[in-house]
C-alpha cells in the first residue's frame, strides 16, 4: 500500500507540474483565437509569430545574449573552480566554496534590485547617458550563471587524478601543457554541462532581466510579461512552447553528456 500510495501520490505531483505546459502547447495548435476552446489543428500562430519583426528581434536578442552569457560565464568559472580546486589554504577554500553558493540561494528579485542599484550608480559616476543597456544586463548573466559553472566543473576536477598532471610535467610539459591536454578533457563534461545550464538559464530569465535592462533592448520573457497586459493570444502560446522545448532540448544534450561522462568513469575503473 505504502508504494502504491507513493506512486500515486509521485503522478499527482507530474500532472501538476506538466499539466499545464501541455494545455499550452495543446492550445498553440489551435486554430480559433479562442484560448479556451480547440478548433482545430492549425500552425497560422506560429506563421503568425515570427510575421512579427518585435518578435524575431526579441528572439535574436534572446540567443545573442544567452550564448554570451554562456560562453562568458563558463570561461571565468571553469577558471575560478581550478583555482578553488588548487587553492591550499582550507578556510579560504571553504570561504570561496560558500561564497559561490551565495547567489543560488539568493532570491532573483534581490539579485535583481541589486544589481540594478550597482548599475545606476555606477553609471551616474561615469556620467553615462544610460545606466542600464545591453552590457549591464550582460554582465547580470553572467553573473547569476557563474556559480553554476563552478558547481558544475569542480566534481569534476575532484574525481581527476591529481598525478596525472604531475606525470604529465614530469615527461616535459609545462603546467599550462599539462592542463589543456591533461586536466580540461577529463573535466570536459563537466564544462559542457555548466555551459549548457548557463544558457538554458539565461534563455528564460525573467525577474533579473527586468531589473537590469534598459528600454533599447528587450528579450523574450520581457516581450511575453508586455503581452500579458494585452489580451492573450495563442501566438504568446506558441512563444512560450518554443521556449519550453528549447530548454527541454537543452537539458535532455546536458543529461546525455552526464550519461556518457559516468559510464566513460565506471569502464575506467
């Protein structure tokens, strides 16, 4: 009974979560206006949705971001977890470890106003016509996937063995050699994984974007809060859909890369 129950009680808990991303995605086939009523298989929301020049330039905006964002944030924090990995004094090690898990408990909001607050002040010191553009929501990105990054990379770098690179120095490289030949392949998957999150992140990131972007540049999760003080139509639907099944793409390619990264370990040993 108690299995029973469990399974039961584990259905309850998908059909809550999934639910209503299905009658989303259902309804974005729809061909009526109607948001409530199916008539019928049709794509004219979709035709309809990238018809709109706001549209694709929001979703251009989107992905020029989330790629940078990505490509940034994984550099910088493939780098930080080496040093923390590297790093010889414990308390300090501890400190940074702590650190870094700081902006993921952090309410997006509070991150958000924060950083918004940092940005204005920094920009009237400079004198900038605009406080708040396409750079300070970059670096806003970047900066809540950091951790990320780091929490992906440094597992990785803990199940390396320590002596290879010392093997490898020993037969003639250099610590630099040793590291892009030696240690990046074994944490490779580890980087990708972090780069993948990273993007995904800033592909539907909503409350920091808000706060930290100015009026010139707007992403897709800000074009759909526009659309919602409208009346809602099934091409914000067919939006939302998109996005839902790019992000599930993604993290199904982050979970293969994992897969196969665990199976490569367990054939090691």
């Amino acid at each position: 009974m108690k299995k029973v129950s469990g399974n039961i009680f584990l259905v309850l808990i998908y059909i809550l979560l999934y639910a209503p991303l299905l009658v989303m995605v259902f309804f974005s086939f729809n061909e009526a206006k109607s948001t409530s009523v199916f008539k019928g298989f049709s794509l004219k929301w979709y035709s309809e949705l990238f018809s709109s020049a706001n549209t694709i330039n929001a979703l251009r905006n989107t992905l020029v971001l989330a790629a940078l964002s990505a490509v940034i944030a994984t550099l910088i924090g493939t780098a930080a977890a080496v040093y923390i990995y590297y790093c010889r004094s414990k308390a300090w090690k501890n400190t940074l470890d702590v650190v870094t898990n700081i902006p993921m408990m952090n309410p997006d909001i509070v991150t958000g106003v924060s950083l918004m607050l940092l940005f204005v002040f920094i920009g009237r010191l400079i004198g900038a016509k605009e406080s708040l553009n396409f750079m300070t929501l970059l670096i806003a990105h970047v900066t809540f996937c950091l951790p990320y990054v780091i929490l992906n990379v440094l597992p990785k770098l803990n199940q390396t063995d320590p002596h290879l690179s010392e093997a490898a120095q020993d037969l003639g490289s250099t610590p630099l050699q040793a590291f892009f030949k030696i240690i990046l392949p074994a944490i490779m998957p580890g980087v990708m994984s972090g780069l993948v999150m990273s993007f995904t992140l800033s592909l539907d990131d909503f409350v920091i974007s808000y706060y930290t972007t100015g009026s010139s540049f707007q992403t897709l999760p800000l074009l759909i809060f526009a659309m919602t003080k409208k009346t809602v139509k099934p091409d914000m639907y067919a939006l939302s859909t998109l996005i839902f099944v790019t992000v599930l793409v993604l993290l199904i390619i982050s979970n293969i890369i994992q897969a196969k990264s665990e199976k490569k370990e367990r054939v090691g040993k």
